[in-house]
C-alpha cells in the first residue's frame, strides 16, 4: 500500500471515528443523529469504499491505525466542551456523609499529634490523669437544669460576668460554668473558637453542626507552626468545610506559641464574648473532676439592622477586639459580623491583647506590657501604690527587672516613656564619677504568684498534671524571685488550677489632693507570668525606636472593681479598725508601737504620718484594700494569703512525680 494511501486511509479512518462518537453523544443526549458543521467532517463514499475493502481484506494495521485514530480523537474531544461548574454541596441537617466523618477523624488524629509533639514524654504522661473521665450520670440532672435558663440565645450576661469552670464531683453553687452553657448549642449560629489545646472531636459534639443534627457554623482559630503543616490540617478538614473554616494566625519568626481563647458566638439576637482560661480540653473544661479554670462571658445586643457600626464608633474594648482579630487573619465576614452588635456595655472594661512578633511604634503601645499600661489609663485606674497577686499556670524565667516592668505597666505607666527614661538616666549617669543609684524599689514585697508546689500537686485529685508549667533551671538561676511564690490551693478540695489571674489592689492621691483613694482591678485570660506571655521591650538601634518582642498570642479582660463597692469596703475596714482600736483604749501598747516603728518604710513615713491623721490611725501606716475587694466580682478561686513555699519545692512538670 502506498504512503498516499495509508494517509488517506487513516484520514477516513479518524473521520469516521470523529462522525461515530459525535452522533453517539448526540443519541444519548436526546437529540437526532443528524450532523452539523459542529460536528466535524463527514465522510466521503471514497473513504466508505476504502475502509470496507480493508476490512474485508483483515488488515490488521489500519485497525490499529483506527482504534489509536480514535482514542486520539476522543483525546481532542473532551476540551472542546468544559465541564459543568461543581455545585457545592447541599447541607443536610439530619445526616452526615462518611467521607466527612472520616475526614472529621484524620483531622482530629493530626491536631492530636502535633499537640504531642510540643510536650515532653514526662509532661505527656503527668496529664493522663487529668484524662480520666468519671462516671457523670449521677451529675446528668443537675446539668439539665442549669443549662435551661440559658438556652435559648438570650442576653443571660448583659453587663458581663467571670464564673468558675464547673467540676465534676464539685456542689454547683450559681457561680460556675460548664462549656455547653458558654456555648448555647441551640441557639449558637456561628462559633468562633480559639485554644492553644484541642480536642477536636470533643469541641463539635458540643454543637449542633451538621454531623450532629444541625446548621451551626465554626471557624476554629488553631496553631500552625509551619506552612506545611498548615496545609494538611486543611486538607484533612476539607470533608468539614460547609461548616468549618480554620483560621492559622501569623507563627513565623520568634513566634512560639498561638495561646490566646477568645471565642465569638453569634446568636439571632445577640454575640457573645467569652475569654476563658481553659484550653478546649475536657479536663480544662471540669469534665473529670480535676481542673480548674475561669471564663469571662458578656452578651452584646444586635443593632438595629439601619444602625451602621464603625470600628472608630466602637468602645476600646471593641476596637481593640477588631485590632487583634484583623492580626489574627481573620476572615473578613466574621469582622464585618461583629459590628452589628452593640458594646455599649463593655465601655468601662478593657480587652488587652499580646500579638505575636515584632510590634513597632504606635502598634506596640497596644499590645503586651505596653497595652496593659494603656489599658489601665484608659479606665483612668492609675495608681501610686500597687500590689498584685498573680495566679498563674505556666511560670519563665524571671527576675526583679521583670517584675518592675510588670508592676510599672499595672500601676498605668506609659511603657514606651519609662524605657526612654531609663535609657537617658543610663547615659547621663554612664561616666559620672560616684554617682549612686537609687535604691531599687522593694518590688518582691509588691507581687505575689500564687503556683502550687510539688505535694499540693502529687496530693491533688489528679496527682499529677502536665500543663502546670514550670522548669527546675529557671527555679534555681540566682536571680529567680523565689521569696514572691505562694502555693496555689484551690477552695475546691483537689482540685487543680489553669487559671490566669491578676489582681491589682492600690492606692492614690485624689485629683484635688485633698484624700486617698483605693485602686482595685483584675485580669482575666491566657496570659501567664512569662516574658513570652507580655513580652519584652528593647530598642531597635537600626532604627531608632522601641520594638517588642512577644512570643505569644494572647488576649484577656481588665475589670475595674465599681468605684461604689470601693467607698463601701473602704468605709467597712476603716469601722473594723475604729473597733478595735477602741478595745485597746487604756491598754499600753508602747512596745507593740515601738515593734511596728521598726518595720515602717522610712522614705514614705512622713507621707505615712499625713495620711494617718486624715484616717485617724494614730501615726500607723494605712494599709491597701483587703482581698475581699474581689468578692462577687471575681471571687478568688484560691485560698489568700497563701503559703509562702519555705523550703518546699513548686511543680515540675518536666519531672517524674516520684522524684
């Protein structure tokens, strides 16, 4: 056969397989087999002839021409008309497919092992107990009955609140919390959830999203240290993406840790704002009957829907909540979401965040120590005698400059001009020949952490746990302020703590001097007593300003004690006083005067001395506003005035218990 031939051949041959598979689509598509200039060309009685004669004749390679013509064509053919646009799927409220669920486990499997991999084996085993999950039945009757009041998306908290974490085994008294009861399941339309800790599957059996016989929509706010991890973890969820969105905040750098809890749950009629302590964990949650943490929670009105919201319209507690939102990547509708609800009510609050990274500028005054301080100035709390007691979970390296700086930030210092201050001073005085330095503040006389020691742990229900942290080597560097440390007892029997709170008790001179008034306002959140948690300020010499540097993200609330409950507590002691000083009338106390002499502060005994005889004192130094200021507006969930630890040793959490 000659070349001309087997072209023509294979020409007809593709022709016919072309006319053949196009009148098949045609037929099965419902229309008449009749060709058109669409279709291709058609085949000429030549080629008819032709490929009869070779067949009859068996020619086995035009067949194979043929066939390899037409899976060519076949081949071109399928670009010609691009497929139909998938459809995403339909939620289904009742079921859930398999896929999804499985995908559901793959994810959660994934989060488990990256959370694994942050902890030592030792840390991993102390938590196993905190695991252990009881028998609940017995507690079911109970939960039914507190979660009826607040299940149907009302405005339950308008004015906010701070509750206990309930715990298994514990009596309920009104002033704790179970998870389900922040959530609201039946009425929550959209939850926004953040943790440094999951337990995925544990957190969506709590709400009614599809695979649970609901319509609720989730945005988790999750760490991802490096990208490829952060891909996967969006691979695994894809089954869930109808009803779950990830949201990975920026981890590059020094970043180390995504540790912040905020959680935004949108109803019909309201959002609610809650920030706990508790990672989304069980156990953190009480369901095992061995940890303890705090939650605050307030519940925004929605807008009117012709009330147009601004983030500059916002209080500071909205604006900077849209701030370190906008920080976190957050998706642009949940932002838009959280302006068409009111935050009238949080105006004498304050939302005080730590963003992760680097911050320069205006932005650092914001965020970390420096936001603190600005907080403070802002609910106009500023005071010229402070004291904290700080209960935290996780403690760093510390030293007195960190503790000055964490004291200078809550007594409202302008952080950015106290480290210009100190800098010039540090100049000035660098070459001047005996010149002294001020005595540094007593500032471990002014702080006091509370972090239970190694038998309050080994002795607690749980007998171990994981997540209380704390490192021999930063214990025993010289500079570590010990004497600060006070154990951590919980006033629930057993129980361990999570918590993160900060309570700031002070003193200050009115605005026309005539008086002293007391000071007192408390932290709750993630953040604990750590230069990773607050950050550290330094300067940037390339650039010729202050940077700081945080290593964490985290995010919590400031509550001013109400200037009304101040007068009444201050009016109280001062009676308590009066009291007894009237049973020591015509007692002689000139050696318990003289004892008392021996221990005042000498720079502010005449200041002292003024003061005592405004408040009739005799000459004593008045002392600070009692604990009991916090009462039922965060009541301390720890035995005060704790336990100095002595020679008692804290909480490793990277040691065998039996050690």
């Amino acid at each position: 056969m000659a070349a001309s031939d087997d072209d023509a051949e294979l020409e007809a041959a593709i022709a016919m397989s072309l006319a053949e598979n196009d009148q098949a689509t045609k037929t099965h598509d419902g229309t008449t087999g009749e060709t058109s200039e669409e279709s291709g060309p058609t085949i000429s009685a030549p080629a008819q002839a032709t490929r009869s004669m070779d067949l009859a004749g068996i020619d086995r390679a035009a067949m194979e021409r043929e066939r390899l013509a037409r899976q060519a064509a076949r081949k071109r053919e399928r670009p010609i008309t691009p497929p139909s646009p998938r459809k995403a799927p339909k939620l289904e409220t009742t079921t859930v497919d398999l896929p999804s669920g499985a995908r559901l486990n793959m994810f959660s499997t994934l989060v488990d092992q990256d959370q694994a991999g942050r902890k030592s084996s030792v840390a991993q085993a102390a938590n196993a107990p905190l695991k252990v999950e009881p028998d609940m039945k017995a507690d079911e009757s109970k939960s039914q009955s507190m979660s009826a009041a607040g299940s149907q998306g009302g405005l339950v908290y308008p004015n906010g609140i701070v509750k206990k974490t309930w715990a298994f085994g514990h009596e309920r008294t009104g002033d704790d919390i179970k998870l389900e009861e922040v959530l609201e399941p039946l009425s929550v339309r959209t939850a926004v959830l953040s943790a440094f800790q999951w337990d995925t599957d544990w957190v969506l059996s709590k709400l009614k999203v599809p695979k649970n016989g609901g319509d609720t929509k989730c945005v988790f706010v999750m760490q991802a240290k490096d990208e490829a991890l952060k891909q996967e973890m969006l691979e695994q969820s894809e089954g869930m993406r109808p009803f779950l969105r990830l949201c990975f905040p920026p981890m590059d750098g020094q970043i180390h840790c995504m540790h912040s809890k905020l959680m935004l749950l949108f109803h019909k009629q309201k959002l609610r704002v809650a920030i706990p302590t508790a990672n989304l964990l069980n156990f953190d949650w009480g369901e095992t009957g061995v940890m303890e943490n705090s939650v605050f929670i307030i519940d925004l009105p929605r807008l009117d829907e012709r009330v147009k919201a601004t983030r500059d319209g916002l209080t500071d507690f909205g604006r900077e909540v849209m701030h370190f939102l906008e920080k976190q990547g957050m998706y642009q509708d949940v932002m838009d979401g959280v302006l068409k609800f009111d935050f009238f009510a949080t105006r004498d609050m304050a939302f005080v965040h730590t963003i992760g990274g680097i911050v320069y500028g205006d932005e650092a005054k914001r965020t970390g120590l420096p936001g603190l301080g600005r907080a403070i100035r802002q609910l106009g709390l500023q005071a010229e005698n402070l004291e904290i007691d700080f209960a935290a979970s996780s403690i760093g390296s510390l030293n007195d400059d960190y503790l000055r700086a964490l004291h200078a930030a809550a007594k409202g210092e302008d952080m950015l001009g106290r480290a210009d201050a100190a800098a010039s001073t540090a100049k000035a005085t660098f070459f001047s020949k005996g010149s002294s330095k001020p005595a540094p503040e007593k500032i471990r006389d002014k702080i006091r952490i509370y972090f239970p020691t190694h038998e309050t742990v080994t002795s607690s229900t749980a007998g171990s746990a994981g997540t209380i942290c704390l490192s021999r080597k930063w214990w025993e560097n010289m500079p570590f302020p010990r004497s600060v440390f006070r154990d951590y007892i919980s006033t629930r029997s057993g129980l361990l703590s999570h918590n993160k709170i900060l309570y700031a008790r002070g003193k200050r001179k009115s605005t026309d001097g005539s008086k002293v008034e007391a000071v007192a306002w408390v932290y709750v959140g993630s953040a604990n007593m750590s230069e990773s948690a607050w950050g550290k300020l330094v300067h940037d010499k390339k650039v010729k300003a202050w940077k700081i540097n945080c290593r964490n993200w985290e995010c919590g609330v400031l509550l001013p004690v109400p200037k009304e409950k101040l007068g009444g507590v201050v009016k109280a002691e001062e009676k308590s006083v009066a009291v007894k000083k009237e049973r020591l009338e015509g007692e002689d106390s000139e050696t318990e005067s003289e004892d008392e002499t021996k221990h005042e502060d000498s720079e502010t005994e005449s200041e002292n001395e003024a003061e005592s005889q405004r408040s009739g004192t005799n000459g004593k130094k008045r002392p600070l506003i009692g604990m009991g200021v916090f009462h039922g507006l965060v009541t301390p969930p720890f035995e005060t005035p704790g336990k100095d630890f002595g020679d008692r040793e804290p909480w490793y959490f990277m040691e065998s218990r039996d050690r």
